[in-house]
C-alpha cells in the first residue's frame, strides 16, 4: 500500500493544480451556494413595521415569533415613524400591538388585540395579516389552555404543580412535534409557496452531495486515461497482483478524499454550524466509499475522457433534478428516492445499499482487468 | 534455458505459428525478423505471457508457462513495441515509479547507474521532452530494474539515431556476454542483426530476410 500511494502521488503531484480546484469544489461550491440563497431569501423577505403598544410578556413572544418567519423582515417604530416610512413605500404594511394585548388575550378577547395599516401598493398585505393573525391564534390557544389547566389544578388540588413556563413549554414542544401550524403563504400575484422551513442542516450536506459527485467524477479520469496508455502492459510485470495494484489505487483516492472531506466537516461545523456527530461522520464515510466505488466503475464504461466528462455533468444534472436538493422540482417518489445513490445520505442515513451495488461491480470489474490482462 | 515447443497461434483463420519450436541459451541474443504483420510482436507476446498460444509448451529454466506464470514473469524482461514511460514524469521519477512496483529493489544510485550505463544522463528531465533515442533508452532501463534473465525486446531501437541505436546495442551485447542474459528482440535493421545476433529467426513466409542473412552467413533458426 505504501510503496502504490508512493507511486500515486508522484502522479497527483504533476496535476496538483486541477485536483486541488476538483477537490475543494464540494467545500467552496457549497459555501457560495449557501450564502448566496441565504442572501436572496433575505432580501426577498416582506418588509413590515410593528408598533409596540404594550410591554407585556405576551406581546413580546409575539414579536419574536413573527421576526422567527421567514416571510417577513421585522423593523420597530413608534407609530408616526411606521406612517412615515409607510407612505415612502419603505414597508409593506405597518402592525400595531395596542397597549393591553396580554390582558386581553387571558380575558379571551379577540377582537381590537391589532390594527394594521397598509396602501393601496401592500402587496404582500393578506400573507402577512394572515400570519399574524395564525400566531395571535396560536398564542391565544395556548395561553388559554395554559390558564384553563391552571385553574383545574387550582379547583383538584393536584400534587404535582407545573408552573405557567412549564405549561407554555410543553405546549410548545407538542407544537413542534406535531407541525401543527406549519401552514404555507402565497403571495397574492403569484402562485409560488413561499417556503416556511428554512434552509435545514441537511441542505447543506444535501448540496454539498452534489458538488462531491461532481469532483468526484471529474477526478477518477485517471481510469480513463491511464487505461490506455502503453505502461498498463508493465503492470503485469510487478509485484502486486493488477487487482491488488487498482484496489490500492482506489483506496489511495479514498484517502485523499476522506483528507478533504474532513476539512469540510470542519468548515461547515465552524462556519455554517452544521451540528457533528459520531453517526454523521459513518454516514459520510459510507457516503464516500459509495462514490469512490461507483465512479471508478462508471469511469471503465468510458475510453474517451472528454465524453466521460459530459456523461459526467449529465448525471450530475439528472441527480440535482431529482434529489431536490437545490430546487425541489419534482415530487417526491419513492421509486426515484430508492434509485438515487446520493439520497441516503441527503437524509441523513447510512449508505447501505448503493455500497453494497458498487463494491460488487468494483470487484466484478477488478477481477475482469486481472483476468483479461493476465 | 528457454525452450519453446509445438507452438500454434492463430487469429481467426490466419495461422501465425504453425509448431514452431526452438531454444534460447543463456549468453544469447536472438534477432527476430519478417514483415509487418509476420507475427514478430505476438511472438514476443506469448513469451512474456501476456498473450496465450492455442498450444504448445514454453519452459523458462524448466519452470512450464501454463502452471508457473507468476514466477516466470519474475525473470522476464519485456519492452513493448509502444514505449511505455509515464510522459509527465521525469526519467528519475520514471525509474522511481516502477523501482516501488518491482521485485526487486534498487537504491537510486543503482537506478541512476543503470540509465548512465547505457548514457541515459538526462536524470531530472521531464520523459515527454527527451529525444526519441533517449525514450527508447528509458524504456529499456525501466525492464532492466528487476535484473530479469530473459529480456524479450520489441523493436527497441526503432526510429532513433544512429548514436543511441548503437549505444543499445553494444549495452545489449554486453547483458547478453556479461551478464550471460537471453535476448530475443526484433528489429528491421539488417545491419544491427548481423552485428548483435548469435542467430536468427525469420518469420512469415517471404523468403525476403533469410536470403540477405543466408548471404550474409548467419545461423538462421529454421521454423
Ligand atoms: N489481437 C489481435 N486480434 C486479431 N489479429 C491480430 C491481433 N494481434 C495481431 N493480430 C494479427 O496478427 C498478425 C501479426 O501481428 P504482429 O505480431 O503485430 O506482427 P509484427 O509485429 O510482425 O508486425 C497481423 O496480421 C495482425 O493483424
Ligand atoms: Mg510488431
């Protein structure tokens, strides 16, 4: 192993330049992608103003659910400051908490809580009302179940007492569990769902699949090319048998991979907080012998390096359209997510199955080359 | 000792051998001559065990082909018609690469040596700017790393200067004289056979060849 990794890398360094771009795409190509949509989900947000009336605990979970949505940008002012930048079309619509809203909520008042003022170009007004007015909702309920399980408690007498924060946090929790109120907005001149989940921790990975498949295709070329050149017939003539001499290889190219994968955990778990863990790290290395697997086989398919590479970019565009990673265009399939070798680990999985199809066509094809050249 | 028997080849229905035999001594250099075509590359193939007669039996110091390939591939030397070099490598790096691949191993002054012996001195220079001559002379170098007893050579010397070719050739004669080697090669240089060859084989049916080496008086192997 020692003395073919020896031999390989004499050969990586002669193309150091275009194997270190194939090998930090994946890490640069994600980051940019990342940011970017970070960035234009950011500007596209609706711009509102709130004007808070009333200090009160309630109140103020309200505001910080309504800047949590990814539907609006949240900016505070009095209520001339709001009108004014109303007029000058700098917001959408202005939202007025009136001093009271707790008490009112606990009283079970519903009406008056909020006003709201818009022009004749709010477009993105009805969205906007109809959120506040689900989290309203929302807060509402649970404030009056909280209340209602307060005052059972109070009239039974029970042991175990749970605190008004108790209550809210479990209801809370359930919420979540449940997915109860992850309704979906349209904008009212276009058809288009304005995604409420945000860019999940798997995106990320998700994209970065992509772009690993892309390299990873990019640079097994050397199967391709050194297939057919003149050397292939010294390979008979070494110590190592020539399945032994192209397993290595493949492992040399492991490695480096691994080498690179490992600074993009480190790069994503920094800088893009990407949570880490033990289970990830197999999930990425399954997902990575996969690759290696699979891309040498597919590469033996191949005698012509510049076809492969357009194969290579056509398979990464049918990947991209069907794992929805970057644009979820089609509707999930079963059939398709089963056929996709990237979906495992787009889901956060180990990847069982396509690395038990590409280490037995790896060693149909290792064995083929050692016999036919033997 | 090589010892070929009854050997029969055939793509198709072109017959290439038909029973040919002969034996190889240490000390030896043979010349295998003929025409484009005449089967003088598949020869060499099948006595570096890379290509399979349709029969026949081929012994390599009493070792049989068909049962101890692994081993006689340790004592075969094969230089492929194509010169087989790493273009992107320099002539160090060459003979690096295939010293960690090889039986046997050599210090790099032992590698350098064995470039200098036939006056391949351009150790730092990149194989795919060398002169024609000096591929020719790295290609032989890289087969010679593993000291194999048989050196089985395929047009070594074709298409280079007249310097270098005679530069192979007196580094062969001294393989074979000094180091008591066999050497099977081929080649079109009529010159270069006579000088170098103990005795030839013509292959193919014209009788072309073997009437210029009849003149010449050489030991013709008859097939
Ligand atoms: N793999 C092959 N398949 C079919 N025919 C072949 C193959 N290799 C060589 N031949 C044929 O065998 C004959 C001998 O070829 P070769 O040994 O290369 O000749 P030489 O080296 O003497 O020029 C040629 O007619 C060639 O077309
Ligand atoms: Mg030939």
């Amino acid at each position: 192993m020692m003395d073919i990794l020896f031999t390989r890398l004499l050969l990586w360094r002669k193309k150091a330049i275009s194997m270190l771009f194939w090998l930090l795409l994946p890490a640069i190509g994600t980051s940019l992608f990342i940011t970017t949509v970070t960035t234009i989900k950011e500007d596209s947000r609706v711009p509102i103003g709130i004007v808070i009336g009333d200090e009160s605990e309630l109140a103020t979970q309200l505001i910080d659910s309504i800047e949590a949505s990814k539907l609006v940008r949240v900016s505070k002012y009095s209520e001339e400051e709001g009108l004014y930048n109303l007029e000058k079309h700098e917001i959408d619509s202005i939202f007025v908490i009136h001093d009271g809203f707790e008490q009112a909520i606990l009283s079970g008042k519903r009406n008056n809580l909020i006003s709201s003022y818009r022009t004749e170009l709010s477009f993105a007004y009805s969205p906007v009302k109809e959120l506040i007015v689900s989290l309203v909702q929302e807060e509402s309920g649970r404030a009056k179940a909280t209340q209602f399980i307060l005052n059972m408690k109070e009239e039974y007498n029970g042991k175990e007492s749970w605190t008004w924060d108790e209550i809210t946090d479990k209801s809370k929790e359930i919420q979540i569990d449940e997915n109860l109120l992850n309704t979906s907005f349209s904008y009212s001149n276009t058809n288009e769902p304005v995604e409420s989940p945000s860019l999940l921790s798997w995106d990320t990975w998700g994209v970065w699949a992509i772009f690993s498949l892309l390299s990873a295709l990019f640079l097994m070329d050397w199967a391709i090319r050194e297939k057919s050149l003149a050397v292939t017939t010294r390979f008979s003539f070494i110590k190592t048998t020539q399945f032994s001499y192209y397993l290595n290889n493949i492992l040399c190219y492991l490695l480096l991979f691994l080498l690179f994968d490992l600074i993009n955990v480190v790069v994503f778990t920094i800088f893009l907080n990407e949570p880490l863990s033990i289970h990830f790290i197999f999930v990425l290395l399954t997902f990575r012998i996969m690759l290696c697997s699979l891309t040498y086989c597919l590469a033996q398919c191949f005698s012509k390096t510049g076809v492969f590479y357009g194969f290579s970019i056509i398979i990464t565009l049918i990947l991209v359209v069907i794992s929805g990673t970057f644009i979820p265009i089609l509707p999930h399939n079963d059939l398709i997510d089963f056929l996709n070798p990237l979906q495992a680990f787009i889901n956060g999985n180990i990847t069982i199955l396509w690395n038990i199809i590409g280490i037995s066509i790896l060693a149909m094809v290792l064995f083929r080359k050692e016999t036919t050249n033997a | 000792m090589l010892d070929v028997q009854s050997l029969v080849k055939s793509y198709d229905k072109n017959t290439i051998f038909h029973h040919l035999s002969f034996k190889v001594w240490p000390g030896e250099i043979i010349g295998l001559v003929g025409e484009n075509g005449a089967g003088k590359s598949t020869l060499l193939r099948i006595l570096a065990t890379i290509d399979k007669p349709d029969s026949g039996n081929i012994k390599l110091f009493d070792f049989p082909y068909e049962t101890n390939r692994k081993e006689v591939r340790k004592s075969i030397g094969y230089v492929p018609q194509d010169i087989a070099i790493w273009e992107e490598l320099s002539v160090r790096e060459n003979m690096i690469f295939f010293e960690k691949l090889s039986h046997k191993s050599k210090s790099e002054t032992q590698l350098r040596e064995l470039c200098l012996e036939m006056n391949l001195d351009k150790w730092q220079e990149q194989a795919k700017t060398l002169s024609g001559g000096m591929k020719r002379k790295l290609n032989l170098a890289i087969t010679l790393i593993h000291d194999p007893d048989i050196l089985l050579l395929d047009e070594p010397t074709v298409g280079i200067d007249l310097k270098s070719k005679i530069e192979i050739g007196s580094y062969l004669l001294k393989q074979a004289k000094e180091h008591n080697k066999m050497i099977i090669y081929t080649s079109h240089d009529m010159d270069e056979i006579n000088e170098l060859c103990d005795r030839v084989m013509c292959i193919g049916k014209d009788l072309f060849y073997e009437n210029i080496l009849v003149k010449s008086g050489k030991e013709i192997i008859s097939i």
